[in-house]
C-alpha cells in the first residue's frame, strides 16, 4: 500500500516541476533598417508587443527594453524578461 501511495507522490511532484518550468518568453530576432534604408547601430530601447489580431485589434502584451543593434542592424531580445508574457501559446498572435 505505501508502495502505491509513494508512487502517487513521485508522479504529483513530476507534473508539478513540468508544469511550473514552462518559460512566459519569446526569443525574437530581426533586422531595424530606417525608412531612409539607413542602418542604426549601438543601443536603443525598443517596444515590442503582441496583439490579436493583424490590424486593429487589441494589444494583449507589451514591454520595452534596451536592444543592442549590431553595425548591420541586427538584433536579438527575450521577449518576457521584464513582464512574462501571461497568454496561452496555443493560437497565433
């Protein structure tokens, strides 16, 4: 019998850690080229958010961090650092 209720708790704390390790981020990568097709370089704070739908719609997401740009413009951020992304990953924003 304790064997049964040992196993029970072994496989309550397994889903538990599963559960609880799943990350409220999003790595994102891209290129900031201005309208002028000049290349930015250095540091700049950028704004990034999420909305449901393409155009219109509602903002269900943002946050704005300082985002080192490469000499070509290139950079990279993890989306959710600062305000975990709370929205299920089940449907495309």
């Amino acid at each position: 019998m304790w064997k049964a209720c040992y196993l029970w708790l072994i496989i309550i704390f397994l889903v538990g850690t599963v559960e609880a390790g799943v990350p409220k981020t999003i790595h994102y990568q891209g290129k900031l080229v201005a309208t002028t097709g000049s290349v930015p370089d250095g540091t700049i704070i950028g704004t990034f958010s999420v909305w449901n739908a393409d155009t219109g719609g509602s903002k269900l997401w943002e946050e704005s961090q300082a985002v080192q740009l490469s000499q070509e413009g290139l950079f990279s951020v993890i989306l959710g650092k600062q305000t975990p992304i709370d929205l299920p990953f089940d449907t495309g924003y």
